[in-house]
C-alpha cells in the first residue's frame, strides 16, 4: 500500500470512527431510545422481549398514511410485494414483516402460535410507534389481525382488512360443524413431515392459486416464490403453525373489531371455504364490508391483484 492510499484509509476510519461517536439525530434514534429496553430495533430487525428477531420491511414516505401487512403460512412478507409497491407509489407508508420463523426472521423452537404472532405484531408497531394504521392480513396473517385486536384493542388501528382469512375458525368442531376435519389438517402434517418441499410445490401448482381448475393460466413464477418463501421458513416454526391456523378460534376477536373492516375473498377458495370463514367473519364483524371475488382462488392478492390493489385504495381512501 502507498504512502497516500494508507493515509486515506487512516482519514477514513478516522471520520468513521468521529461519526460514530457523535449523537445522531435520526428519527430512527430517537424512536429506538423511546423503545421499553427489553425491545431492540436495528435498521432491519426488531428483537422482541421473548429473543426472537423480526425482519420487517417499512417502504415508502415516512409521513405518509400507515398500512401495516401479516402474511400467509408459509410465506413471509415478499408475499406482499404487489401490494407494497403499489401502495407505496400512492403515498402511503407500508409495513410488513416476516412472521417469527419465517423469511428472514428468527426460528425458536417455542412460541409458535397465534398468541405470539399477535404479540409480535404489537411489537412492531409499538417498536416503529405506528399510529392510525390500515391492518391488513392474508390467510394466517389474518388470523393474526384479529388476534392482535383481540388482545391488544385498537388504540393504535384506523381500519381493518382480511383477505383470505382463517377466521373465524377452520376447525370442525361441534358447533363449528361445517369447519374443515381434523384429518384434512392431520394430512397436511403428515405431508410436511415426510417431504415439505413436495408438499409446498403441491399447494402452490394446485389450489392456492386455482390453477388446478380446467383452463385455468398457470405461473411457473408464482409457484416458483411460493416454494422459495416456505422454504426459507423453519421446518419446526411452519410445522407448529398449521395448529395455529386451523385450531385457533377467533370468534371472541372478531366480536371486539370496532374500526372500519373490509373483507375480501374469493369464492372458489379450495383451502379456507367462503362460507366457513368470510362469510361467517362478516356477521360476527359489525358494520363490516365483504367483497366476493368470483371465481376467485385463496391467493388472490396475486391472482387478482389489480382488482385487490384498488380496492385496497379505495378502501384507504373512504
């Protein structure tokens, strides 16, 4: 090295090391100080109390209105990708992270349920101090949406969206006796156990996305991510899950919704039936709106993501 290249690599660290010891007086600062101490915010990461970290994505103006997105088992947030650019190019700021062992997110062995997942809801939007968000859940996420309002009311919730939602329960139980069997769920495990990879490219090449269905377009590409998301997910964490999204009953949840809720859901889902779950999820909701998708598949927030992005906006926008 040069006697000029080593002296501007001393500079360099030198500055570095000055900046770094000066107090910064980013936003990003001055909300991790407000944070509780058992909470720890990095630029990507949010630590909750219990150890686990929580990827998250936060697009968009930082002034603008919040939307903040739980995904689907076994996704994580790039699920949401059309939804958060589109929204993001029309002012809003939008937030999603990777549910606890899932994407980039930690992968602990305990704390896979619905309880957790709400909590560590409430974590995020607690660690970035987000107020008056839109909530929106697909699927399990949606599950999620009403845990968290069970649990943690609406202090911080403007509206409410469910899309796909396994509330209010999929289970068939006696007096939920048009839920789904036990053994439908029991398959599903089994699978997972004995080759979860085929299992995620049978669910995504299949009914997830309706393409199972005669004539119907398929996208190698969407069965492509769907694959790569549930893989990137921990074996134990989407294992434990399935419990948590066909189990859990969010009946009490939905009956504590009190913000504006719009329900959106197709009704040739092969995987949460219209009538067991938005349907039923619209009269326990008060003053709720369901739109019916014709046609529509579960995944219609990439099947039909146009019609879906503008109803979301005009939803925000009411």
């Amino acid at each position: 090295m040069s006697p000029t290249t080593r002296n501007l690599v001393i500079s360099g660290a030198l500055a570095a090391s000055a900046l770094a010891s000066a107090e910064p007086l980013t936003q990003t600062a001055s909300v991790a100080a407000a944070l509780p101490q058992e909470v720890e915010r990095m630029a990507s990461h949010i630590t909750t109390p219990d150890g686990v970290q929580l990827y998250y994505k936060d697009w968009g103006p930082s002034d603008g209105q919040t939307v903040v997105f739980s995904h689907g088992w076994p996704l994580n947030s790039d699920s949401w990708e059309s939804q958060m650019i589109f929204l993001a190019e029309q002012g809003y700021r939008v937030v999603a992270h990777d549910r606890r062992g899932h994407g980039r997110s930690s992968q602990p062995w305990e704390g896979n349920d619905m309880n957790h997942y709400a909590d560590d809801l409430a974590t995020v939007i607690e660690a970035l101090d987000l107020r008056e968000v839109t909530l929106v859940g697909f699927s399990t996420g949606g599950g999620e949406v009403a845990r968290y309002i069970g649990r943690h009311g609406t202090g911080r919730v403007q509206k409410a969206v469910l899309i796909s939602a396994v509330t209010p329960l999929m289970l068939q139980t006696p007096d939920n006796p048009t839920g789904t069997p036990m053994d439908v769920y029991n398959d599903i495990r089994k699978s997972s156990l004995d080759n979860r990879s085929q299992l995620y490219l049978d669910i995504a090449s299949g009914p997830f996305f309706g393409f199972n269905r005669p004539g119907a377009t398929v996208s190698q590409g969407l069965i492509n991510s769907f694959w790569s998301q549930g893989m990137q997910a921990g074996h134990k964490n989407t294992f434990d899950s399935i419990k948590a999204f066909s189990e859990t009953d969010f009946r009490q949840d939905l009956k504590k919704f009190d913000v504006p809720t719009l329900i959106l859901h197709g009704d040739d889902d092969q995987l949460v039936p219209i009538d067991n779950s938005a349907r039923a999820a619209h009269r326990l909701i008060e003053d709720s709106k369901l739109i019916v998708y014709e046609g529509g598949p579960h995944g219609i927030t990439d099947t039909h993501k146009d019609r879906l992005n503008r109803d979301l906006l005009e939803f925000l926008r009411d």
